[in-house]
C-alpha cells in the first residue's frame, strides 16, 4: 500500500519522464500495491500524483509525499505558473498551492458546497479558472480562485443533463473570438465557447457555420458511445492533439477532437500530458503508473527506489 511509501523514493531509469539514471532494487505505483489513482499533472518538469492516500511529486530528485489538502478528484496546473496548482476536493472546495503541494490554501470564496468534479486552467490566460461541479454546472474565476462566478449550466446531452466528469481549456478558436472549453460526460464529448453562448458538438470547420447549417458533419471516427469521458488531456501549446483517457482506453485526436483512434486498450484511471511535448503521455493503467513517448503506441511502466 502507499502508506508504506511515506520516506523519500528515487526513480529508476523506467522513469523516462525525467530521464533519471539506473537505481536498484526497483518498485513501482503497481497494481500490486492496490492504488487508486484519482489525477495527474506536470508541473515544472515533474509529475503531481493524486492517489486515494494522498499526494506524490515525482521528479529528478526521486518521489515524495506532499501535503494532503483533502480527498483529490482532480489537478491542474501551466506551464506559465510553475509550482502553482489547484485541487479540487471530493468533498467540495478547491484549494491552491503556489510552491508544488507543499502547502495548500483554500481558492474556493463563492462556490457552493457541492462536490467539485474537475478543475482546469485556461489555455491562454493562467490566472482564469473553470470548475464543474456535480448537479450544478461552469464556474469562472478571474482571479487565481479568489472569487467565483457562474456561467453555464450543465450540458443537455441526450434528452437530460449531465455533470462535466472532465474539462480542459482548448487553444483552438471557436470562430467567435475566443477558445474553447472541452467537456467530458458520461453522455461524450462535447464544448462550449469561452463566451458561453450554449454547449455544442465537436465539428469539424467553423462553429458558427455548422450552427448556421443547422447540422453537423459526421465526424470519420468517434470515441465509443456510451462510454463515460472522464479524463482529458493535452499540452496547450498543440491544442489539436488531444487525448481522451476511458475504460476503453487510451484515445487520441490530432484534430482538436473531431477524429478518434484508440491508441491502446488498457483503460485509464488518470492521465496528464507533458506541456513541452504532446506524445509523452502519464497514465494510470492497470499495471500502474506507465507513460508513453510516441502518443501512445508503447509503454514503460515507471519504476523507482525506496531509500532505507
């Protein structure tokens, strides 16, 4: 179990995300150990773990535990804002660390008491925020999580309302003079606009044109129907390659969206992507803690060593 790992850990070379050097004897975040991921993310060249005993920070120096803020469902973090990462509680709230876990304080003034679903950082602008709350709907911060406001109800996916289990801010332009929001359901995929005008499909081409057409182009490949989207992820700075973790497994489109391929079939628990390079994907699979370097296509599974 992870209580076990409380001391100071230093990662083997199956850490490639780091690219320590050789460390024996070697263990890992394996499904032996009975873990549960909740989520992952990068911040400042290391990997933040939400696991269902606490936080872990893996980075060149080795693995370490961090201060636990509460029951994490979900991270984010940018690039522009290393060290500073917010989380939202299972339990309702969100908290925000300015130095990489180590200390937490609350960023949740103005959201209901309502368990927080996920929490993401906008592409273009870090100090805006965007949480989704269960039975409720999108709440904006403007300021780093000082305040909140809310902007959109949940989306209405066949014949019903569903909660966001997942959102990502998306640096692709919606044609109406802002960016995207991607949401993961257990209805699909779908998006709203950063101007919050209505909840839409995913389509190729400009939106407003498919609103105006009144229909939207087949898409030639779609992930599976009826699969809950509970995890998303890309690096903001190639916002047309996003990935899509599922029971299925691992998804990615090259195409902001429109287009899917399974890129593997071992189905993912958590995932964060590398914001310096969009193939080097971190995912919670079944055997554990693996990452990717080619989007996808081959797996190691990251290992690392306990000091005594």
């Amino acid at each position: 179990m992870l209580k076990s790992l409380t001391r100071r850990c230093m990662l083997s070379s199956g850490l490639a995300a780091v690219g320590l050097a050789l460390a024996t004897p070697q263990a890992s975040f394996a499904a032996s150990d009975q873990l549960t991921f909740q989520a992952l993310t990068f911040d400042d060249g290391a990997i933040v773990a939400a696991l269902d005993d606490g936080l872990w920070r893996v980075a060149d120096t080795g693995a370490t535990p961090l201060s636990d803020p509460g029951a994490v469902v979900s991270l984010t973090s940018h690039p522009e804002r290393p060290g500073t990462l917010y989380a939202a509680l299972r339990d309702g709230g969100l908290r925000r660390s300015t130095d990489g876990g180590e200390s937490w304080t609350k960023a949740d003034k103005g959201l209901p008491a309502s368990p927080v679903l996920s929490v993401t950082m906008a592409a273009q602008a870090p100090d805006m925020l965007y949480a989704v709350l269960a039975g409720d709907g999108l709440w904006r911060s403007e300021d780093a999580g000082e305040t909140w406001t809310f902007v959109m109800d949940r989306p209405y996916l066949d014949g019903a309302e569903h909660d966001v289990l997942s959102l990502v801010s998306v640096a692709s332009q919606t044609g109406m003079g802002g960016i995207w929001l991607y949401a993961g359901t257990a209805a699909g995929l779908t998006r709203v606009p950063d101007c919050f005008c209505r909840w839409q499909d995913v389509t190729a081409g400009d939106a407003l044109d498919a609103l105006a057409a009144g229909k939207t182009p087949a898409p030639t490949a779609s992930l599976p129907a009826g699969v809950p989207v509970r995890n998303l992820g890309l690096a903001n700075a190639a916002p047309d390659q996003i990935y899509a973790g599922l029971e299925t497994g691992l998804w990615a489109s090259t195409d902001a969206g429109v287009d899917w391929a399974l890129m593997s079939s071992e189905p993912v628990a958590a995932l964060a992507v590398d914001p310096t390079n969009p193939l080097h994907v971190v995912a919670a699979r079944p055997d554990g803690l693996s990452d990717t370097r080619d989007g996808g296509a081959s797996w190691s599974l990251l290992t690392f060593t306990k000091e005594n």
